[in-house]
C-alpha cells in the first residue's frame, strides 16, 4: 500500500482532491489531501516558502508515514520538489500534475519574466496575497461550467510571500524518482525547467488531454497515472 500526500496548487485547499481521493483510497491505498498554510479554512494567515514546505514534511514525517507519493499541482510542484529531498527513504515517487518545479535560489514568479510585475502588483494591491482568478481565467481548460463555479467559489487568496521567495534545494531535483504529468489543453510541452529534468533516467512524462485542472475536469484519468507512479 501507497501513501499518497496530495497538495493542491495556488488558491486552492484539500478539497480539490475529494473525487482523487475517492479513487485511491477505493483501490486500497491511503490518501492524505493537504492544505496549505494560508489557503481555504487555513486562509488569511501569513506564510512563505519555507512554511509550505515544511507544511508538507509534517504532514509525512507527523503521521509516520512510508512508501510515498507526494503528488504536487501546479505552484504547488515548488514546496513538493523540496520537501521530497527532506523526507528520505521514506519517498517512493514525487507527482508533479502540470506544475512548476523547484529550482535552487529561484522562486515562483521567477519563471513569470512577462508576468512577474503583474503577480507582485496584485500581491501589494490585496494586504500581501494573490487574488484567486475570474471564472472567465478558467475558460478552454476542459472544464464543464459547475466545475468552474465549484473552482471559483472555493478558491481564497494565495499567501503572496510563498510566491516571491526563493526556493532551496540541497541536491540536483534530477536524482528523485519522479513523474511529470502534463496536461495538453495548458500547453503541449512542458516547460524548459521540467523539460531539462525529464532528460534524468529517473524521471518519465505522461500527459493527460485535458487542462490545468485535472482533479476536477479528469479525475479519474490522474488517479490511474498516481496508482501507476506508485507501482512503477
């Protein structure tokens, strides 16, 4: 049995991953869905990068858990790609579901060149968080008009500090066993960070048709690629 820790990306809580969640625990493995400080009923207190990561740690190393997968969405492949390293043999696979990844000394928005003045304006304009997106933002993403409202009325504001700090790494991300997953409708290939790791022999890519929402818009497709990261 695997140990999947499954941490949602900007705005969003462990909610995101209720059907996910369903599916793995359905097939006889325990699924711990995360939510971050700052985010959904832990929203409006204060946290950066390294409080994500260390969220992230504690919620393996706290409840003792083994042979797992940590599984990152989208900003959230950032706090996951550091915690892996720190949690030991205790690590069978790291997930990244269409998402950034860590790079040492570089934060989230370093990879936004055209677009980091836009997220830092944001940040400074709402009391240090981001602003979740429009339901309009969602649009062309494989997303069925419920799943949209559901997306937009759980959303809350993302703490801006874990956005802007810088990560830390103490080895190449290229040693950890891990799968990139991408997702088409978001972009056809992944981007030059994740592209240059997936050159590792100990990382594979899969891709899903879909957008950068798959635990809402192909639940069930992203469980069967996690239940074959686990055993594979």
């Amino acid at each position: 049995m695997s140990e999947f820790v499954l941490v949602p990306g900007a705005w969003l809580g462990a909610w995101a991953w209720d059907t996910v969640v369903r599916d793995l625990r359905a097939a006889g493995h325990g699924a711990h869905p995360l939510t971050l400080t700052g985010l959904a009923e832990r929203r409006g207190t204060p946290a950066g990068q390294a409080t994500h990561v260390q969220d992230v740690v504690d919620a393996v190393v706290g409840a003792d858990l083994r042979d797992v997968v940590l599984v990152g969405h989208s900003y959230s492949g950032i706090p996951v790609g550091q915690a892996a390293e720190r949690i030991g043999d205790r690590l069978t696979r790291v997930v990244f579901v269409d998402s950034n990844v860590p790079a040492h000394g570089e934060s989230f928005v370093s990879a936004w060149p055209a677009g980091r003045a836009m997220v830092e304006a944001a940040i400074a304009a709402h009391d240090g968080f981001w602003p979740p997106p429009a339901a309009a933002d969602y649009a062309g993403q494989g997303l069925t008009d419920e799943q949209i409202a559901h997306l937009v009325d759980g959303a809350t504001p993302h703490p801006g500090a874990t956005l802007t700090e810088p990560a830390v790494l103490g080895r190449p991300l290229g040693d950890l066993p891990a799968l990139y997953v991408k997702c088409l409708l978001d972009g056809a290939e992944p981007g030059p960070d994740a592209a240059a790791l997936l050159k590792h022999d100990t990382w594979r890519l899969a891709e899903l048709d879909t957008g950068h929402w798959p635990m809402f818009s192909q639940p069930h497709e992203l469980s069967r690629l996690l239940l074959e990261a686990a055993t594979h």
